[in-house]
C-alpha cells in the first residue's frame, strides 16, 4: 500500500500558463489551494495581473495615438506587437515550466508571490 497522495487538478505549469489567459484565471489561481501555495503559479498570476494592468494603459495610449497618421498608426502598431510577443513568451516559457522575469513587472510579480 503506497501511502503517495493521488494529485488532481493541473499541474503547476499548466496552472501558470493559463493564468496568462487574462486576469480571471490568474486571481483564481491566487484564491484557490493547492494553485495558492505554488511560488510558480503564485509568480505567473500576478505577472500576468500585472500585463493585464499594462496592457490596458497601452490600449489608452493606442487609441490617442490611432488619432496621430501614419507615425500615430505605426508607433500603435509596434507597441501592441511588443506586447503581444511578450504575453507570448510568458505563455510558452509558463507552460514548459521556466520563469520568464519581465522588466519591473517580474520583481513586482516576485515580491507580491513572496519568492
């Protein structure tokens, strides 16, 4: 007889990835055991909370900017491509089990999960 606990749910990378899915998943994952008591998944949730706060000041930015031709549209378009390969590289680096550390937001994430 194994005395080994039988592990339900997602694994921590799996749990990480999905909290760059948008803000939702990643305050669950900080409300709900045994995801709350990963330093991963804790670290990736309030990254992603933090993209998410990003990602929104640069859509306002964006849409002042979307008023500006052609240096307007091309400054809007870069800002948002850069987010989006940084969302994506948090996604993939999540899933396989690694810690992308973003620029401020990463030490940020790291202080709020306590790691």
């Amino acid at each position: 007889m194994s005395n080994e606990i039988p592990q339900t749910g997602l694994t921590d990378s799996a749990a990480s990835g999905l909290a760059y899915l948008t803000f939702i998943p990643a305050i669950i994952f900080l409300a709900i055991p045994p995801y709350n008591q990963s330093p991963s998944v804790r670290f990736h949730s309030w990254q992603s909370i933090f993209l998410s706060i990003v990602l929104v000041c640069v859509w306002v930015v964006n849409f002042i900017l979307m008023f500006i031709p052609f240096i307007g549209w091309l400054i809007s378009i870069l800002l948002m491509l850069g987010l989006f390969i940084l969302w994506l590289l948090c996604v993939i680096n999540a899933f396989n089990g690694k810690r992308f550390v973003l620029p401020v937001l990463g030490a940020l994430a790291a202080k709020q999960a306590g790691v």
